[in-house]
C-alpha cells in the first residue's frame, strides 16, 4: 500500500515529463509543501479540485484520477503530505501526522489554487482518500469555514465518518460496502443532511479505485474493484458538474 520513500522522486520526475508541474507552497502551518500540478490546455480560468491521499502516501489510484478529471477539465493539485515531512506512511501510526494538520495542508493547497490565473478562484472543490477523506470532512466541517470562503463542494472516497454534524458546502461520500478499514455504516450517520449525498458500493472494499490484487494490509482487506471505480468516476463527474460549473 505504501509507496518507498526512494520511489517518490522518480514518479514525481516522471509525472513532470508527462505533462505535469511539481509546484511547492505553503500550508497553513507555514510549512513548505509540495504538490503535483495539472492543468487542461487553454488559458482557463478553469474549476480545480485539490486531491488528498491516504496514510499510504500517493498511489496510483491517486494518479489515475488526477489524470481523469483534468482531462474532464479541471486543475488538480495533488498534495503530497509526506515527502517533505520526511514520511512515507503513517498507517502504522496515525499520531505522526493528524488530520488537523493536513487539513491547513488543504487550505494551503487551495490558496496556492487561488492565487494562480488559470484557476477560478470561487470554483475550488476538495477531494480525498480514506484518511484523506477524513481530511475532506475535517476541512468542510462548518466550524473550519474559513472568513474568506472555504471550498465550494467536497467529495471524500472511503473516510471515517465521525464527529461531525453539519458542512459548509455540498459534499459526496462513496465508500465500499464491504470495507472493513472504514466501514459503511458509520457514514449513514451524516446521509441526512442536505448537503450530504451518501454511495455505498455493495461488496466493494477499501481502496475499490487502487488497481492492484485482493491482498491484506495491517489486517484489513484491500483490492480493486472495476465496477466500482466506473460508477465511482461517474457520480464524481455528475457532481463537480453540478457543483463546479452549473450553479
């Protein structure tokens, strides 16, 4: 699931090659972060998605679905959390770097967005994976609204959903039926609200959009699951539809 330390800067060079820009910016912590940036051809100013990922660090999965919705016509920015704080993971260890934490990183990430020219400022959505997710839920909480405007829709793929009661902004939560890591059922408790739209895919584990073999990590089941991952990109693009370009 992780993702080697020394395996890091060559995907991030090779991403370059492809089309794609590492940038750096600044959290809201004030530390210095760095990111993979894509953008669609043209001038824009072109709706952005920040994209967060899980305690395994960027994955392929990660990768493929920046590549989809840039292609789809949106800016990403893929924050890697780890690398410049010297980590590869923390799915053996949570406490080394919190959601709180990686939230600022997000907010960091949609400052940077904002201050770009090719971006619209006010059509800035967040999305992110298991305990990026969480950080997607942390980061739209209606307490974490920022004065200056927070995100304008969040979509979080598999997060514990716990603690919180209300967000300031639409948000889309798809999770296997099957997961053992964050199970379905502690999403329900936030699928009535009005901003929240709820996908529970049935049999589906965690990490369903990861390409790779059934395997287990750290006692919990993980694979791909093809028909999930189709629908999955389907509800996503109906959402930032909606949410990024028709309202």
């Amino acid at each position: 699931m992780t993702l080697a330390r020394a395996a890091l800067p060559l995907v991030l060079a090779l991403l370059t090659l492809a089309g794609c820009g590492v940038v750096r910016f600044s959290s809201r912590s004030q530390e210095r972060i760095t990111g993979v940036l894509r953008k669609p051809n043209g001038d824009g100013p072109f709706p952005a998605v920040v994209l967060m990922h899980g305690c395994g660090g960027i994955q392929p999965g990660n990768e493929s679905w920046a590549s989809f919705l840039t292609e789809g016509g949106y800016v990403t920015l893929l924050v890697d959390s780890f690398g410049p704080r010297g980590l590869t993971e923390i799915c053996t260890n949570f406490g080394r770097l919190g959601v709180s934490q990686r939230t600022l990183d997000a907010y960091g990430a949609l400052d940077y967005l904002r201050s770009s020219p090719f971006v619209d400022r006010e059509r800035v959505a967040l999305m992110g994976w298991s305990h990026g997710g969480s950080v997607v839920l942390a980061a739209m909480w209606e307490r974490s609204r920022p004065p200056e405007g927070g995100f304008r829709a969040g979509v979080a793929l598999y997060p514990f959903c716990e603690h919180y009661s209300r967000f300031y902004a639409p948000l889309l939560i798809l999770i296997g039926g099957a997961d053992d890591w964050t199970p379905a059922v502690r999403c329900e408790v936030v699928q009535g609200h009005a901003t929240v739209e709820l996908e529970v895919y049935r049999g589906a584990p965690h990490s369903f959009d990861n390409p790779g073999r059934p395997r287990s990590y750290l006692g919990h089941t993980l694979g791909y699951d093809d028909a999930a991952t189709t629908a999955a990109r389907q509800r996503v693009s109906d959402f930032f539809g909606r949410r990024l370009r028709h309202e």
